[in-house]
C-alpha cells in the first residue's frame, strides 16, 4: 500500500483518499523517502529551481515574525549577555536562520547572538558551516540591503554549533531565546509533528520565540504541485524522487504547543508562518 502512494507521489497520480491517508503513514516511510530526495538533490538554493520563490517568500514571513517578536521584547532581548538561536531541520543553507539574523542585524543584536543548526542530514550541515552554497544570491534576493554586516554573518555561520540528530530525539541541548523550524514538519506523519512542536517547546527558555512556517496544500493544489516537481532532475541527469509529506492546517499545527501563547500566525496560498512565545 504504502510503496502505491509512494509510485503514485512521484507519478502526480495521487488519489483524494490517499492524500488524505498521508499523516498516518508510519515514521520510516517519511525518513527513508527524504532521504532520498535529499540525498540526490543538488540544491534547493538555486533559482531556477522550482520551490525557490515559495522558498524566499516563506522565509521572507517567518523573519517578519521574529521582528515583531524582537519590536515587542527589545529592552528583554538588549540585556542578554548572549542570544542562542536554534534551527531544528536546518538543510543545506540555512536558509530560515540567515533570514532570522538579518532581523538581528537591524536591531543591533546579530554581534551577541550564537547559532545552533541541526539536522538528520551530515553534509548539509558541514556545507553549511562551509558556506559552500550561493550566500550572494540570497542576501540579494532576500533583500538584506547595502548596509548588512555579511562579514559578521560569515563568521556567525563558521562558528555555528552543528548538530547531526533527529529533531523527533533531540540531545542534550542549552535552552535557547529563538527557536526555528523553517519547513520541515511536513516531513513528518502526524503523531511525529505533535513530537517535534513538544521539543521546540523543551528547549525554550521562557518568553523566547517559537517560529515555524510549513507547507500547506488540499489536495488540487498539491496534485498541481506534484506535477511540477515530475520535471526535476539533478545535474547527474537522474530524476530527483519526490519525499512523502503530509499537510495540516495552522490552526491544528498551533494546538500542538501547549505551554506557549500564539501571537501570530498567518495563512498563504501554499504555506503558512505562526509564532509562539513561550510561557
């Protein structure tokens, strides 16, 4: 059953039942079908490709999020000694956490404030930590401005803590000011969601920033979606597999969190961002 879904997500053949039967599906189906993908996938940071204006777009509402955040609990945030900031599914690039410091920047706290990447996925991390992936283009796209500090990012991202772990079995982590999952619990079926929002809340210090965007299709749209993805190779040639995912609407994402108050969540044509302070 389960290796028919998997056919049918990378023949755009998908049933309304079987796309509704997705959040159930078990933990390993999800975990070996992305890494797949992400093992043959060159890059998501390229702009020619298919997800990277949803990608900018995204991120770009996540980050609005952290300057509300940083607007409301400035004179809080000024006299910490150190801002530890966490990104649980980070990716090659890190593209959630550049788009998150540009917001620190602005408020003159991207000097005092260390980095923490985690993700399942070794290499991503290390490239990452490299910086061997386009940094120019998403300062450029993301609209960082002329007057961001990109040698102090650069030197932020070469000093990052990496983490190769499991968000769904977190380690022993320091509690952290902001918490970021930029487009990774749909990676997820639905019990391991309910997980991952519990260890984000885990790790929080209190009163610290929760940030989360994820993908959000019913089933035209993602029929139209898999579609578009049946185009993509690498640059071996070799046709890139589409991962299992699974949607949920933002308000049953949110209910998930129950030791932090929603302060803002908002609902896009292919995705939403919501934000929690933590009690």
């Amino acid at each position: 059953m389960q290796k028919e879904i998997i056919e049918k997500l990378n023949n755009a053949t998908l049933s309304e039942k079987e796309f509704k039967s997705l959040p159930y599906l078990d933990r390993k189906t999800y975990k070996e079908t992305a890494q797949k993908r992400f093992s043959s996938l060159d890059t998501h940071l390229d702009k020619k490709h298919i997800d990277w204006k949803v990608r900018i777009r995204a991120n770009n509402d996540l980050a609005l999020c952290l300057r509300d955040y940083i607007n409301k609990n400035l004179k809080y945030l000024s006299v910490l000694k150190e801002i530890k900031i966490i990104e649980l599914g980070s990716s090659l690039g890190a593209i959630t956490t550049l788009f998150a410091l540009r917001e620190l920047d602005k408020f003159n706290l991207l000097n005092k404030t260390r980095i923490w990447l985690l993700d399942m996925y070794k290499e991503g991390l290390i490239e990452t930590k490299k910086i061997d992936f386009n940094l120019g283009l998403i300062i450029k796209e993301g609209r960082f401005g002329k007057e961001f500090d990109t040698r102090l990012l650069r030197k932020k991202l070469k000093s990052a803590n990496l983490i190769k772990a499991d968000i769904l079995k977190l380690p022993k982590l320091p509690q952290f000011d902001i918490i970021l999952s930029g487009f990774t619990h749909h990676h997820l079926n639905l019990k391991d969601k309910m997980i991952a929002c519990k260890g984000m809340e885990n790790i929080a210090k209190r009163n610290s920033f929760i940030g989360v965007g994820d993908l959000f299709f019913n089933y035209k749209r993602f029929i139209t979606w898999l579609k578009k993805h049946k185009s993509e190779y690498n640059k071996k040639g070799e046709r890139i597999p589409y991962a299992v995912e699974s949607f949920i609407p933002v308000t049953k994402h949110t209910s998930f969190f129950r030791k932090s108050n929603i302060v803002f969540k908002s609902l896009k044509n292919s995705y939403y961002v919501f934000y929690l302070k933590k009690n």
